[in-house]
C-alpha cells in the first residue's frame, strides 16, 4: 500500500500532536505535584503572575495546549477534505453505475 503525501503529512501532525500531549501530561504531573508540595491554593498556583517561579512551566503548558488544537484543527481539516473527496468518488461510481444500466437497456445487454 502506497502512502500519499497528504496521507504522510496527517501522520506528520498527529505525531506532532501526541508529542505535544504527552509533554503536556508530564509537564501538568509535574506542577501538581509542586503544587501539592507547596500547599498553594489552585488559583494561585496556577496564575503566573502569581507564581513566577513556575510561570515559565505555565505558560509552557498553555502553549502546548494551543499547539495541540491548532494541530487538531489541520487534523479535522484533513478528515474533510478526504471525506469530501470520498463523497465525490462515491457520486462518480454512482453515475458511472447509473449510466451502465442505461446502456445495458439501450443495448439489450
């Protein structure tokens, strides 16, 4: 099975995709668990302006977050255009069928 450019960039995101995610765990484990060392209430542990000693790894963690959904968003748009491009073949073959069937009757097959 032949793999299509198209198809080798989807696989391109989605790797792109878990990466950023499984970054993202580790990186939220890892504040939780400073967090919970702390003693820090959830919203001021997690506002940067609060926390500087964390907010590189928060802000990081909100940059990941919007990696993945930008990532997820070429994902999507890949999904529709290949499902758009399925729903042409299948209209295609439809037609093509259809008009077998004509012949067939025109030509007594």
């Amino acid at each position: 099975m032949e793999i299509s450019a198209s198809d080798r960039e989807l696989i391109a995101v989605m790797k792109q995709y878990c990466a950023a995610k499984a970054e993202l765990e580790s990186l939220k484990a890892q504040l939780e668990a400073a967090r919970q060392a702390a003693g820090e209430a959830i919203g001021v542990f997690y506002d940067p302006r609060q926390n500087a000693e964390q907010a590189a790894d928060l802000q990081r963690s909100h940059r990941l977050r919007e990696e993945m959904a930008s990532l997820m968003q070429r994902a999507e748009a890949w999904g529709r255009a290949a499902s758009g491009a399925d729903e042409h073949d299948g209209s295609e073959a439809e037609e093509r069928q259809s008009f077998e069937k004509r012949a067939d009757a025109l030509f007594g097959a």
